[in-house]
C-alpha cells in the first residue's frame, strides 16, 4: 500500500509546527490565555537569541488538577461541545497552545489557585503534553509559563524565520493590538532582562493610542461609541446578546495621519483581525481629508454577538468569517463622519477643575485665598453634534477670518473653508448645464477630449484642432475663466478629483476683503460641512486658540499679591 497512516508524533508535530511557527506565536497563545484569565497585568520576559519566552499574569490561576491536563491535545476549559463553536467568548479555545509548544519546546508551567489554597504547584511536561515533573512551589495567584529551547527538534525552522529584529518588531506589533482591545490591562515587556516597553492601563483605546504612537496626544484623537441592535442572524444560529456596539477611535486629519496604512486597526470581540473590506471602508470614510499619500490612524472595535462570528477561519485567528459585513461597513463609515465633525471640547472645564484644585492646596498654607468660579461651560451643540457657535469678528491680512466662540476663538483660512463647503455642495449636486455660448479650445489631444467626455461635458470638433464645448459645471459655467478651467479638468483624475479642482478654482481667493456678514455667511456653511477640519486636499482649515491655552499663556491664573512678592 502506498497510503499510510501517519504515525501520532508526526501528526503532533505538523500540526505543532501550524499553530506555532514563531516567537511571535508563543506570545500570542500565552497571552491569550493569561486575558482569558482574567489578568489585569502581564508581565513577557524574552531572551530571542536563546528561543526563551516567559509569561506571568495575576489571573486566576490554576489548581494542580488543571495543571496536569491543561497540555494534553485538545485539552480547554473554554468549550464543552460543538454548539459551543458558534458562542465563542474566549481568546483561545482550541485546546492546541500548550500542546504544541510541548511538542516544539521545552515547557513548565507554575500557577496557583486564587481563591483556594496557599500552595501554588510547578509542572515541567514531557513533549506529549504529560507531566514529566510536579513539585510544589512559592507563587502569588496567576500563573507563570516558561517556554525555552524552542524549535529544539526543527532546526530548519529556526534558520527559516526572520531575522532578531524583525521577530521583536512583529511582537511589539501584536502587543500593541491587543493593548487596544484590552485596555485596562498592564503590560510590561522585558528583552534580555532590560526593560522593553510598557502600557498603561486606560478605561478605553484612547488613552493607550497615545502611548503607542510618537507626537500623538490624547487631544488629536476622537472617542465615538454606538451601541445597535445586533444585526440579524442566520435562522439557524440565535442571539445570546441583544446589544452591539462599535467603539471607534481617529486621529483626526489635521494632526495626525501616516505614510502608511499600518494604524488602519479592526478589532472585533476583543482580538485585532484582517478585514479588507471594513479597513477599506475606513479609507474611503477618510477620503479627501488628508493630504496625498496619508492615512489616517483610525481604531475601530467591534463588539458584536459572539455567534455572528466564525473563528474557524486561520490558526491565528487573525482572519474571520463575520456575518453582516455590510452591515459593519455602513456602520463605520457613518461613524467615521460623525467622529469627523467639529465637537465642543471638554478640555476646558478639565484644565478649569485642575487649576481649582491647585489653588485650593496652595490656600491652605498662605494667607490669601480664592473663590471656586463655576467650570467654563461648554457651547452649545447643535442637531446633536456639538457645532461651536462661531462668530465672525475680524479679517486678518485678507485671509483669515477671525470667529470668536464661547470657548475662544479660531483662525480660519477663508479660501479652503469655502472650497470645503463648494466640494461637498459638488459631491451632492454636481450638475452639468449648457452654456449659453459655447467655448472653443484648441490644441487638445485625444485623452483630453475623452477625460471631458468621462465628466459628461458635452464637446465635438469644431474645425483643425479646434473643439466646441457647449457644455460645462454649474460652478464653471458662470465664470470668466470657464476655458481654462476646463483644460485644467481635461488633465485626468476621476469625477471626485474634478469636483476638488472645480471647487478649489471657485473659492473665494485669499487677499479678497470680507465683510462681517460675508465672513459670517462662510462659517456657518463651512461648520456645517462632514468633514470641517481639513480641505479636500488635506490642508488644515483652522487655528483654535482656546481661552484655557490665553490664560495659561497671559499667566492668568497667578495670584498677583504672591507674584508681586507680597
């Protein structure tokens, strides 16, 4: 017979050598457990040029029962039968970490109960998943995986990965995911017993962002959580949950973006996943508010019911097959545009109460003392999403309007604030009119006339070289300069990149003078756009200069008597 039965070790082994091909996978698997602990810190020590790996946590740990069968094939805590398959609420439950890294290293594992009793138990396993050595041993509750020698038995596939760096930058990288998903864990990682890194915990994603990316601050991001009824499920699957909700978290385009699109993140059920799909609805979600050749940083955790989820897609779990994906794609992008929008910023009443505070202690050790003032009040908002009420001031240069809100005031640029407006006035009602003479061009080469075509503009010969247009933008159609305009939308690009040059050639032209009611006529069409921060080419469109940032600066809040040395 040419057909045989593979032998139980090397089945073991291939099928070891799927669920951990790295460190990066020893990491994954170990921490995974030690979340669905319970554990609120982790602590990974890594010696990557001696294949050594370690994992503690203060979950709740295991009783020596547990311990000794936690490792055999197939062993898990987290599933009992098949129809425990299509509710998974864990990270792992596959029963296959530990008795893979037992095939492929050298494992011990030391945990004790919270809970039960004071002795904590140390097992060391024979490459089978059985305890090979058990004593007791000095522990607090939570338990300690060692994982060293590993790959001992596949040379090959030690000289196969990638090089020291790149395996660190790869667990750096998954750290950093599940930091996101997890934020009120404690993480703290150890390289060759040096301090590696650490993450604070936070109460959700946008307080441990910043501490993952440089020159990001708290400020520049945008929290939005929704909560919707979960989407409808196959008839043949129920819901446990009636509830769902998509926590999204933005950098917002005018302070911060990438060369990259490597902070484009989909988390769903507590894990960072592949979703081409949703990850490209967040790019178009963000189109026409950065500049070229940026992403932006964007989050987006989705919490959904556990049997809208298959996980029995990859070994990793990194790909997933997730049931009303279009549903989730509309949902994020709407998201996306609500999170956009100008919001009153609390940071004033904060900055307020913190300055309170402070002189507060101060009164008590001096002879002077203050009077608590009522928290700055926030602006009102406007059809529930907090629009400022702005007021136009001033002109500055020609250029920059001022506009004064309760809060503060703003620089706005005057010319890309209206090429905004004209930009998402030509995104709902780009409209082609004829023109009342038609226009002639010369020298146009056949893409030229075809990209004119494209943009439904009405054009035919009109001699050698010549061409009648009897048609063009509503925008265009009313200016002087139509001609030109026109060449330059004959020059390529899609529908939207015409709409931005139409719009951009339309603009009030900075150097024009305003009056106020001019100015005021801008701002309330501009604040009232989807997308006010940036203009379509991801320019910046105002300054905020917040009455917290003047009285901190003008030293407002010093006591003059004490200043004065008095």
């Amino acid at each position: 017979m040419n057909i045989q039965s593979l032998p139980p070790n090397v089945i073991n082994l291939i099928a070891a050598g799927e669920v951990i091909d790295s460190l990066g996978a020893v990491v994954r698997e170990l921490v995974e457990n030690a979340l669905d602990a319970e554990a609120t810190r982790i602590v990974i020590s890594i010696y990557p040029d001696l294949w050594w790996i370690q994992v503690a946590d203060n979950g709740k740990g295991m009783s020596l029962e547990d311990l000794k069968r936690c490792s055999l094939a197939h062993s898990t805590s987290k599933i009992r039968s098949v129809n425990d398959l299509w509710k998974i609420t864990s990270l792992g439950f596959r029963g296959e970490a530990l008795h893979s890294i037992a095939q492929v290293a050298n494992l011990e594992v030391a945990s004790r109960l919270k809970g039960g009793d004071d002795t904590g138990w140390r097992i060391r396993y024979h490459s089978s998943g059985e305890a090979e050595l058990i004593e007791p041993t000095a522990i607090a509750p939570g338990t300690i995986v060692t994982v060293s020698n590993l790959f001992r038995n596949l040379p090959v596939r030690r000289k196969g990965l990638p090089s020291t760096t790149q395996q660190l930058k790869a667990i750096q990288t998954l750290i950093y995911d599940i930091a996101l998903c997890h934020p009120h864990v404690t993480w703290c990682l150890e390289q060759n017993d040096r301090s590696w890194f650490k993450i604070s915990p936070g109460k959700t994603a946008l307080q441990i962002l910043p501490q993952l990316l440089n020159r990001v601050h708290q400020n520049d991001l945008q929290l939005l959580t929704q909560s919707f009824d979960t989407p409808s499920l196959p008839d043949n699957l129920s819901s446990i949950e009636n509830q769902s909700t998509l926590e999204l978290v933005i950098g917002l385009p005018d302070r911060c973006h990438r060369r990259r699109t490597d902070w484009v993140k989909v988390g769903v059920n507590g894990r960072v996943v592949r979703s081409p799909q949703l990850e490209q609805s967040i790019l178009s979600a963000f189109a026409r508010t950065l500049q070229r050749d940026r992403f932006p940083v964007c989050f987006v955790h989705i919490k959904t019911c556990p049997s809208q989820i298959d996980w029995n897609r990859h070994p990793a779990k990194t790909e997933i097959y997730l049931h009303s994906l279009s549903f989730w794609q509309e949902k994020t992008a709407a998201g996306i545009e609500q999170a956009l929008r100008i919001n009153t910023d609390s940071s004033a009443s904060f900055h307020h109460g913190r300055v309170v505070k402070l002189l507060k202690v101060s009164e008590e050790k001096s002879t002077y003392n203050t009077d608590e003032q009522p928290p700055i009040k926030t602006a009102k908002s406007r059809d529930n999403l907090g629009l400022l009420e702005l007021r136009a001031v001033a002109q500055v240069r020609k250029t920059y309007i001022v506009a004064e809100h309760p809060n503060g005031l703003w620089l706005i640029e005057q010319h890309i604030a209206h090429e905004r407006v004209l930009y998402e006035q030509l995104q709902d009602h780009w409209k082609i009119v004829t023109l009342e003479t038609p226009i002639i061009l010369n020298q146009l080469t056949p893409t030229q006339v075809e990209q004119l075509q494209r943009l439904e503009v009405e054009i035919e010969p009109f001699g050698e070289q010549l061409w009648a247009v009897r048609t063009a933008p509503e925008l265009l159609a009313k200016r002087s300069d139509c001609g030109e305009a026109l060449i330059e939308l004959s020059w390529g690009g899609d529908l939207q990149t015409a709409q931005v040059a139409t719009a951009c050639r339309s603009a009030i032209r900075n150097g024009t003078p305003l009056n106020l009611e001019q100015m005021q006529r801008i701002i309330d069409q501009w604040k009232n756009t989807r997308n006010p921060r940036t203009c379509p080419h991801g320019r910046p469109i105002y300054l905020s200069l917040e009455e917290t940032s003047l009285a901190r600066f003008f030293r407002r809040h010093w006591v003059i008597g004490k200043s004065h040395g008095i």
